[in-house]
C-alpha cells in the first residue's frame, strides 16, 4: 500500500470517525467498552453522570442515549441530527414497501391472524382508544382553568404537554393518511386483494399510511422520557411493544410503523420544545410571554 492509498484510508477513517462522534453514537459505544455502569447525559450542563443500573439495563440505556439525547437540545445540530433519522426512517420505509410488507402480511395472515393469540392482542390494543379521548378531553379541561384565571400545578403543565403531543399526532395522523390513500392490509390486501396509494384519495379501505397508533404512542413515549428521564427505557420499550403489536395484528403494515414511529417522536420532541418544559434555552418560557 503506498502513501496516497494510506493517506486517503486514514482520512476516510477520521472522517467517518469525526460524524458518527457527532451523531452520538461513537461515543455511545467507547462508553460501553471502557465502563461496566450505565451513564446518562444531564440536560443542564451535559456532564456524564455514572449511574449504577442494572446490567439487563445497561445496553437498552446506551442506545437510548445515542440516539435520543441530541433531542434534549435545540439548535442546528439538533436539526441535523432529525435530518438524518428523517432519511434513515425514509430508506426504512421504502426498502419495507418494495421487499418486506406483503410477505410479511400474507404469512402474519396465514399463520396467526385466526388464532388466539390474535384475539388476546386485539383486545389489549382496544384501550389505547381511551388515551387520546383522554387527552382531548384533558386539553378543553386546561383551556377552561386557563381562561377562568386558576391556571395549572406541575403535575397539569405535565399533562398538558402529553396531551397536546397525541392530539397533534391524531392531527398528523388524519392528515397524511388523506394524503397517502394507502390500502390497508387487512381486510383490503389479505381478502380482496387490492394494494397501493391512492394519493389525495383517502378512504375507509385506503388510509393505512401512516400508522396512527405508532404516531400516538411515540409522541407521547418521546415527551414522557423527557418529563421523566429515569422512566425512559420502560417507555421506550412499551412504545416499541405498541408498535410492533400493530404490525403483528396485521393492522398495519411494517413501513406504516415505521413511518409512523419517526413522526411520533418528532412530535413529542417539538411539543416540549413548542411548550419550553424539559429543554433549557435562553428565551422565555411560551406561559411567561403570554402572561406577560
């Protein structure tokens, strides 16, 4: 190997070093090498606090952090690095449509959809309607409080923020499904056969894309990890359970949850941001300015 070939290996490897250290994830791996406890990023300072965590946690957490702590800020790099989880989720979801979505479907069909099993995770999947009907409700509630002149503890601001993400996410939801008019796996796919977009056609048989369950789960899953960082592994692992089940259930397809789990999280990520409750900035608080 000469000079020149040397040279340009060990620019490629800095510089593929240097981006991947930017997104976080570098870093995330060097730590789980060289430490045995978990760690986390304070959002105040971005000191790296040791924490003792049991060793089952411990890889979930540095996952988490890699992936999730550059949203505990605001700014260009944040905004670069919800570009590049926008591009990966986009190549996710392409690569499920083209190669993934209907083999996946027809054997979920096949071999689960008329079994028990099916039946038990249906019905667990019915109550999530009530968190949104919920959260509705609660944002009429804190706007009557609001105006009324008795305003909101912590514990109602809290609550105020989740329900806005997963209004926001039934919003997003309504509004892209009648953009995508995509056919749902079951019964529109399984049973009559029928698959594609229907772009600015949305229908009761062609409003699949994306899926409103993963939006809503991850959007409030995104702004109860930043209300409760402690809490975040359980929540991250119970959004993925949702998301998973929807597919399994042949309610969705995969790209459906894929797409759906970006949009989830961007959601919840801009509605702390939006409502200034776990991410620092130099600016006033948006209930300081109105009351001023």
């Amino acid at each position: 190997m000469n000079l020149a070939h040397r040279w340009l290996c060990l620019s490629a490897y800095w510089s593929f070093r240097r981006e991947t250290r930017f997104l976080g994830v570098w870093w995330a791996i060097r730590k789980l090498r060289s430490s045995s406890p978990c760690f986390r990023v304070a959002r105040d300072s971005g000191a790296i606090h040791i924490v003792d965590t049991p060793p089952i946690f411990q890889v979930a957490n540095v996952a988490y952090t890699a992936v999730m702590s550059p949203l505990a800020s605001t700014g260009r790099v944040a905004l670069r690095i919800w570009i590049f989880w926008f591009l990966t989720s986009a190549t996710f979801t392409v690569i499920s449509i083209a190669y993934i979505d209907r083999p996946l479907a027809s054997f979920i069909d096949t071999h689960f959809r008329h079994t028990l099993g099916w039946v038990v995770l249906d019905r667990s999947l019915k109550p999530l309607k009530v968190v949104a009907i919920s959260a509705l409700f609660f944002l009429f509630w804190a706007g009557y409080r609001t105006v009324s002149g008795y305003g909101l503890q912590p514990w109602a601001v809290k609550a105020l923020v989740c329900s806005w993400s997963v209004v926001w996410g039934l919003a997003a939801e309504l509004v892209f499904k009648q953009i995508f008019g995509r056919a749902w796996p079951d019964p529109t796919y399984t049973q009559h056969h029928l698959y594609g977009f229907r772009f600015l056609h949305g229908s009761q048989d062609w409003m699949s894309f994306p899926s409103g369950t993963a939006i809503g789960s991850t959007a409030l899953a995104t702004t109860l990890a930043s209300l409760f960082p402690r809490l975040r592994v359980v929540i991250a692992v119970l959004a993925g359970v949702v998301c998973i089940a929807v597919v399994v259930g042949n309610y969705h397809w995969l790209s459906d949850s894929i797409a759906g789990a970006f949009l989830g999280v961007s959601i919840g990520w801009m509605s702390t941001a939006l409502l200034d409750v776990s991410i620092p900035n130099k600016r006033e608080s948006i209930r300081e300015r109105v009351r001023a």
